[in-house]
C-alpha cells in the first residue's frame, strides 16, 4: 500500500487549518499543522514531508524567514515550500519566491483547484523570478533580514542590560540585607554564649536545654547569612592562591564534617592517595567553603545506614575529587537546576533538610573560578556523585 503524501500546512488561523485539513484529507494527503514558524521548524526537521505550505502572515517569524530558515535544512532541499497569503500587493509574489518559494497560491483558497495546485509542484512544478528581477529582489529582502537581524541584535542588547540591572539590584538588596541581620544576630550569639556559660546567672536545666536550642537556630542562621554575604562578594573577589594540599583540606573537612555524619548515622569515609599528591595553587578558604557544602550535603540528603565517601585522585594536570553518597538522589529534572542560587529540590526529604539553596550555587562558583568544572550524576532512591575538576 503506497504511503500517503505528508505535508507541513504552517498557519495560525484555525478557520484555514480546519479547511485544508478537510480538503486535502479528502485526497488521500496527511497533514501536519504549525501554528507558527518555530512550530514548523521543528516539524520540518522531524519529518521528510512532501511539500510545506506556509502562511506568510503568520505572527512572530513571519513566512518570508520561515521559508529562509526551511530552504536551508539540507534534506529539503528537493521540497517544494508554497505561500498561501492574503497579500496581494505588487510585489508580494517576488518577495515570496525570492525568499526561497516554490509557488504563491493566494487566499481565498480556492477548495476545488487547491488539491490539483498541490500535486503539480509535489510532481515537479516550480515557479521562478523572471532573470530581470531576480537580482534587485534578492539585494531588497537581503536588506530587509539584515535590518531585521539588527532590530533582534538591539533587542537582546535593552533587555541584557535590563537583566544585568536587576541582577545588580538584587545583589546589592541581598548584601545590605545580609549586613543589616548580621548586626543584631551578633550581640544575640554573643548573649546565648554567656548564658550557656552560667555567666548572666545560673540556668536550670530547662533553661539550658532552651538556651542550647535557641544557640543551634541562631548558628544556622549565622551561617546562611555568612552564605549569602559570600555569595555576593566572591563574584567580584580575586581569588587569593596560594599552594594548596587536597589531602590535607579534604583531612581537615572530614573532621569538621564528622560529627554532623554520626548525628545523622552516615557512615562518612576518605579516600586519599598513599602518595600526597602535589599541591595545587588555590583560594584555600574558598574552596574549602564550596567542597564543604558539596560534603556536608552528601550527609544531610542521606538515609540513616547510608554513606557518604569523599575520594581524592591525583590525574596528572588535573586532580579530581568525588563526593559519592547512597542518599534520596536528584530527579533528573532538576540535575540542571540544582547549581542554581535559591533553588531546592521539592522532595520530602529534601524539605525536611531545606536550607537557603546556596551551597550547590557557591560549590560551582568556586570551582569554576579555579577554572575547574562541578558535575553530578544521580538516580532518585540510589544516590549521587559529585565530580569537581581542579586543574593544576
């Protein structure tokens, strides 16, 4: 049984669908539909149909430049592209064919020629620019997509400029915030020292217990703070490098991590080299903030009896450090999103452990100023590998 004839009917009037999808259904065609350019782009490269019939109204890419951007797809180079148009200016017809149209069929469409106008151009039929005008016409709409991709060019440039204000805004509203917090947080941190010291007065044991409580609240949220004050400054900072031991910071990590790791029943184990290898220059304490958040939260989105392992491999011009963990994992939606600042995955387990959805954002951040590279690979229920690159 011999296929039917697929063609890309690209228009955004529904009437006009309706009504050659009807007709052409009739004679044995399918029909796709597009009700843009972008739409029949991504059609048209999905498919190899045996002719396009394209709108040159349509809003947005209009049909002239959707006609361009089709002749340029190397496996339609052979089909025929038609424009169906209400526009029966002078002229209309030239620009259409110039733009890389194989025929003008004008609106209304005449349902009872439209079937046969489509089998001669599927069968070889093709319309031509008189030799004369064919020059001046092609000099014209090359002025036109220029003066269109310039207008485009402008555009991005007034809202890139935008978006770098509002960037701007934002850090310097999270900065002045993160100072103005920091401020009282101070004078409460040093007041919960004294009281948990028996300094402003004996406690009692209920008293502790609240003192204590209240201590751990106000060192989270000294931290988050510290987080977005970091965030903020270490865009603009140079980093300060100095030669740095992976063993020796990842060590010391570890240590800091520990207690959180047993609190939590995560088995947390390091995986050094037997030979140190040499040190590389780096911005200890950046790095060390940005791999502790990668390790810490390696223990906090982990199950109890579950593991966490930081590995250190020496690979010549680049040392790699792998942070493995048998976790909740990353749906693999948000594997993209996760270096994101403010972003948390929306999970059960991940809620119960929220914090600011910094840590990820500064990990990368730092990394990446070394002019290294952060990755994950995860699966939901098995767990993740964080890979950070250092080159040397």
């Amino acid at each position: 049984m011999q296929a039917q004839p697929l063609i890309i009917y690209i228009e955004d009037n529904l009437d006009n669908q309706r009504l050659v999808q009807r007709v052409l259904a009739a004679r044995g065609y399918e029909l796709l539909l597009a009700e843009d350019g972008p739409a029949g782009l991504a059609l048209a490269r999905a498919h190899s149909p045996a002719l396009i019939l394209v709108d040159l109204g349509i809003e947005g890419l209009d049909g002239y430049e959707t006609t361009t951007r089709l002749k340029g797809m190397p496996h339609l180079a052979t089909t025929p592209i038609i424009a169906l148009t209400a526009d029966s200016s002078v002229g209309s017809r030239e620009r259409a064919l110039v733009a890389g149209c194989d025929g003008f069929l004008a609106k209304p469409i005449d349902v009872r020629l439209l079937p046969q106008q489509l089998a001669e151009f599927i069968g070889g039929k093709r319309e031509a620019l008189p030799s004369a005008l064919e020059a001046p016409m092609l000099r014209a709409y090359s002025h036109k997509l220029v003066e269109r991709l310039e207008q485009q060019v402008r555009e991005l440039t007034a809202a890139n400029a935008e978006l770098q204000e509002l960037d701007r805004l934002k850090s310097q509203f999270l900065g002045s915030l993160s100072h103005e917090l920091r401020t009282p947080l101070t004078s409460m941190l040093g007041y919960l020292e004294l009281l948990s010291r028996g300094m402003l007065g004996t406690l009692n044991e209920v008293q502790r217990e609240a003192v204590a409580v209240m201590g751990r609240g106000a060192d989270l949220l000294n931290r988050q703070i510290n987080n977005l004050l970091y965030l903020q400054e270490v865009r603009s900072a140079q980093l300060q490098r100095t030669p740095t031991s992976l063993d020796t910071l990842l060590r010391r990590l570890s240590d800091e991590v520990a207690a959180q790791a047993r609190q939590a029943d995560v088995a947390l184990t390091l995986d050094l080299p037997q030979q140190p290898p040499a040190p590389i220059d780096a911005d200890e304490q950046a790095l060390s903030l940005g791999l502790r958040h990668v390790i810490e939260n390696a223990v906090k989105f982990n199950a109890g009896g579950g593991t966490a392992q930081v590995a250190l491999s020496d690979e010549g011009e680049r040392a790699v450090i792998r942070v493995a963990d048998t976790g909740i994992g990353i749906p693999a939606d948000a594997l993209d999103k996760i270096f994101l600042p403010f972003y948390q995955v929306d999970s059960s387990l991940a809620r119960q452990h929220a914090g600011s959805g910094l840590g990820l954002a500064i990990a990368r951040h730092v990394v990446e100023a070394h002019g290294g590279q952060l990755t994950v690979r995860s699966a939901l229920g098995i767990g993740s590998v964080f890979t950070a690159v250092l080159p040397r």
